[in-house]
C-alpha cells in the first residue's frame, strides 16, 4: 500500500533519504458512484474487465509500475513523462473505442491526471506529495479526458502528438499551493490558437486604439510616465477576447499633436479610441480617460481618477475594466479578473522598466548598456517583476543578435535564465512567452520549442503583434516561407505603424529568403535598411540575398557596411549559431555571405 505524506517528519538523516524524480497517474471511474448505486455488480465487473483488459497491459508496454488500486482508481508510477502521457492517452483511445458500457448501454469512461515530482523511495514505498496533486487535478478532466500539470507539459514538450489547452488554477481541496493545468487534445485538433487570424477576422469584433496618455505637469523628462500607463492599458485590454486592440507602439505617432479622430481611427482601421491625460503634482495623481465610438462622435464613457501616486495601478485596473464593460457587457468574468492583474508593487522597479523601454531600440552599444543596466537594477528592486525579467531577456537577445556580446555564452546563460524566471512568475503574460519563445528558438536553437511557448502567447492575447512577429521568426527557422508570410499580416493589421517594424521586415526577408523568393526577400530586406542602417541583422541577409541573386557587387558593399559595425564577423561562425533548421538554408545562407566577400 502506498503511503501519502501530507504531512509529518522522517526520521532520516539527508544521507538515508532515496529520492527519485517520477511521474505519477491517477486514473479513476467518472461518475463511478451512480453507476454502482444502478447497477453494483455489473459495475465491479466492468472495471474488473477494464483493468485486465486495457489499463494493466498499456501499463506494460509503456514500462510502467501499478503502485495502488483503490477502490475505482489506478495510481501507476513511469519513468517519463512521455511514458505517462502515451499510456494515458492510449488506455483512453483504447477505451473509447471498446464496448465497454453501463446497463443502460452509455460508456464507461475513465479520468486521468499526472503530474511529476520527487518521491522519496522509503524501502519500495512512495511518499511524496506529487501524488495528492495527480490524484486532485483529475478531477478537473472531463470522462474520457486528461489532464496535468505545468511541470508535465514542459517536460513533455512537441513528444507526443496532441495538443494542450490551459485549464488555469483551479481549486484543489487540500492542495494549499497554485497549480497550473492543462487538458489534452488526443485527437490532434488545431488549438485555440491557431484558429486565430486578426488580420482576417478584424471586422468581427469591436476594434480599438489607445491613444498615448498626455503627462501635464511633473518634469520635463517624465513623458514616460503617461507612455507607461497606456502601455499597461492596452496590455491589460488586450486579454479580453471581446475585441482586437492595435499595438501602442502604431499609436505613438499621435502622442505630439492634436489630430482629427475620425483621420486616426481611419489610418488604424478602428471603431474606438480611448485618449486621456496624466497630471501629476506632488505626491498626487489626476488621470483622465475618454472612450469614443469614432463613426457618429459619441462618448461611451469617461472617468477622472484621483488619487496618491501609489494608485497607479489601482487606477489602470479600473480603467481596464471599464473600457471591457463599455464595449462588451457579457465579457465573462474570469477575464475580468485576469486583466486586473498588476505588473509590480515597487514604483521604483516600474520607473526602472519605462525608463529602459526608451532605450531598448536605438540600436547603439551605450544605449543597450544603459538599457541592460536599468532593467538589472528593477530586477534586483522586485525580482517577482515578470515583464522585467522579459525585458532584460529582450535586451540581451538583442546585445546577442547586433554582435555587441564579448562573452557570449555568459550573455546567453543570463538572457534564457530571465526568460525562463518571467514565465515561472507569470505563465499568463503573453510578452513574457514570446520573449521566452524567441530566445528559446534564437539563443537555443529549438524553434520547435519556442513555437509552442509562441503559441501559449496569441492564445492568451490574440493582440499581441510582437509575438505573432516573432512566432513568424520561428517558423522562418523551420524553412515554413509561407506560414510566416501569413502571420506577419496579423502583424501589420494589429499595428501598422509599429516602431519595430525594421524588425519585422527582417523576419519577412527571411520568410522569404527561405522559400527561395529572393527578389521577396529583397524587398523587406531593403526596407528594413533603409528604416534601420545600424541593424546588423538586416545588412547579414541583405548580403547573402544579393549574391544569390547574382548581383555580388552590391552584396560585397552590404558586407562592407557590416564589418563596420560588427569587425569581428565571421561567415562560418555565425551561420554554426544561427537557428535555420533545414541544411538547405544554412548552406545557401553560407554560401551567399561567403560571395559578398565577407571572411570565412
């Protein structure tokens, strides 16, 4: 029999305890108690024949170990997570399509829940509090389904052929922790997020844009402070599913002047625009926000916020809300709360991340340094601050990327250490998984990988343009010229104006440079040039574009102005680390650089 512990001490010395990782099932009878109340006898005999018939040989096949029956239920310990996974998902294929049915002839169904965690091996039996948590998080599957947790799914990766929806955190009795799980779709639907296209269902929602918030008053430095409150509007607006909300960085351009809405709205392709002001004196806050239906100039709604400086957050949650409520009386209230969440308790830390955001794209070595600096300090002030460890991931994924790195493996320990500590904070920050995602295709050379945490990002804000941007990179990686072709027009639909659209343009070169559309490729290529000539990333592929359209000539001047700015490139190096998948690519990417002269 096994034992739990819940609680309680062992009297064991750090050198007697045996521990092992394991991953654990729990599978049980759904709805088991009616079907004995209808029918007990035929109901023992069901599961009797369930057991000898599918669950104790898919135990076998996948090298697993039955630790504990009782009563309708099967606790079995594997070696893998993957292991648990295809059992559970073969027993319920197995299931369904058995006749194995109640007296009334419905199906029987089974439950299952698995988690991984260290056990201590005490003489052949188990402790571990792994086991209360497979044996809680069932409860949230369906009859038929699975479900696990966070740690599973990581581990588990792109191994098995299913996907995953995220379930949150629900209630687990006795269990006083948070504890994220995830559904599985064994039958290879297309998830949530892949259904999602903005740029061709724009029209099907209401569509809105946030106009920078206007600082009056405060120093003459502190037009970030109004920029950072409607950067946390639009964050926090952007996970309601009742609308399509367009990228601040589309909406700076209006931040100067005074323009005529209905030209605004039309440029951006929105319905609705929220505008307002900050004005600060000392030690308090006066916010004012205004939301227009744009066609007929009509108000919806409008509201001033008084406060103390240290309301700021209180008063971006209520302006959230509101703006949700005004344009979508039936959004559910789980989202609600979701969108309530605030970023960071330290003003200072914040101050930190809106100073550095200014610094982050000027593309000079001083500017990532002080940039660098600034989100290592919000990070020492709160290291809880999700969007600063993203942040700080960010910059060094570009201090990497422009050649700026004098230690790189240090550089790239540091950068994937702060992407993964801001989606171990915050899993529902979808800036957090796309940072996470990219650096884990560009840094680690998976982009299978990073997809997936890319994935989890459109899923959770369908508005998000960076991570469609760079879930876009990520299949440029894998060779798929179309699909990124395909997601970067979501891009320039959420936000056409984007202040990284140098970037993006660079993303659609090599979309194309890998489907062999050069001339395509040349076109973005060029683009991002002449909007960026510092960016290194654009001039590498420029060159390697030109010379395989057989204009060397140009291509040798494109490669003359990289090793300007990056003296030490060198061809076979930089082709080693760069994460193309296919040989193909790599090689023509190899070859191209090499005839624009650029060394070995």
């Amino acid at each position: 029999m096994v034992k739990y512990l819940v609680e309680g001490k062992f009297e064991l010395t750090p050198s007697q305890v045996a521990w092992r990782l394991t991953a654990l099932a729990f599978a049980d009878v759904a709805e088991f108690s009616r079907l004995m109340a209808d029918d007990d006898v035929g109901t023992v005999q069901i599961w009797n024949r369930m057991q000898t018939e599918i669950l104790l040989p898919a135990i076998d096949r996948y090298r697993g170990h039955l630790l504990d029956k009782p009563g309708d239920a099967f606790l079995v310990e594997f070696s893998s997570a993957v292991h648990a996974l295809n059992w559970a998902i073969d027993v319920q294929r197995s299931i369904s399509s058995s006749d194995i049915t109640d007296r009334q002839g419905n199906p029987v169904r089974l439950r299952i829940g698995i988690n991984v965690d260290d056990a201590i091996d005490d003489e052949g039996v188990l402790h571990s509090s792994g086991v209360n948590i497979a044996a809680r998080i069932h409860q949230a599957a369906e009859p038929g389904a699975i479900v696990l947790t966070s740690i599973v799914r990581e581990l588990v990766g792109n191994r098995v052929p299913a996907n995953f929806t995220d379930l949150g955190t629900p209630a687990l009795k006795n269990i006083n922790i948070p504890v994220r799980v995830y559904s599985v779709d064994i039958d290879g639907r297309p998830n949530q997020a892949e259904k999602i296209r903005p740029y061709l269902q724009w029209h099907s929602r209401p569509t809105l844009a946030v106009l920078p918030f206007r600082t009056i008053g405060g120093g003459t430095d502190d037009h970030y402070f109004g920029e950072g409150i409607t950067e946390a509007i639009i964050t926090g607006v952007s996970r309601s599913r009742a609308l399509f909300v367009v990228s601040r960085s589309s909406t700076l351009r209006y931040s100067n002047a005074e323009h005529d809405p209905k030209v605004v709205a039309e440029a951006l392709g929105v319905k609705y625009l929220l505008s307002g002001s900050v004005r600060q004196v000392p030690g308090r806050l006066r916010i004012h926000a205004e939301l227009v239906e744009v066609e007929h100039g009509h108000t919806i709604w409008a509201q001033q916020y008084d406060g103390g400086a240290e309301d700021v957050f209180a008063f971006e949650d209520q302006i959230v809300s509101n703006i949700v409520v005004a344009l979508e009386p039936h959004v559910r209230a789980a989202e609600m709360a979701r969108i309530s969440n605030r970023p960071t308790d330290s003003l200072d830390a914040h101050d930190c991340v809106l100073r550095a955001i200014t610094r982050l794209y000027q593309f000079s070595r001083q500017s990532y340094a002080e940039c660098r600096e600034l989100l290592e300090r919000a990070v020492k002030l709160d290291p809880e601050y999700a969007q600063a460890q993203a942040y700080l991931a960010w910059c060094i994924n570009f201090w990497i990327g422009e050649g700026h790195s004098r230690d790189l493996e240090t550089d790239r320990t540091i950068a994937l250490a702060a992407a993964r500590r801001a989606t171990e904070l915050d899993a529902e920050d979808a800036f957090a998984l796309a940072i996470h995602g990219h650096l884990t295709g560009f840094l680690e050379g998976n982009p299978v990988a990073g997809e997936e945490l890319l994935e989890q990002a459109v899923g959770l804000d369908e508005n998000a343009s960076l991570a469609w941007a760079l879930s876009a990179a990520a299949h440029a990686y894998l060779g798929q010229g179309d699909e990124t072709r395909d997601r970067l027009r979501n891009v320039w639909r959420l936000s056409p104006y984007d202040q990284l659209n140098f970037f993006y343009w660079v993303i659609a070169g090599i979309g194309e440079f890998v489907a062999s559309r050069y001339e395509e490729a040349l076109v973005w290529l060029r683009r991002s040039n002449r909007a960026n000539p510092r960016m290194v990333a654009s001039l590498r592929m420029l060159a390697a574009t030109l010379s395989l359209t057989g204009d060397e000539n140009a291509a040798q001047v494109v490669g003359k102005q990289l090793l300007e700015i990056e003296p030490g490139f060198r061809v076979k190096q930089f082709v080693a680390s760069y994460p193309l998948q296919r040989l193909e690519d790599k090689e023509k990417l190899e070859r191209g650089l090499l005839a624009a002269g650029l060394p070995e």
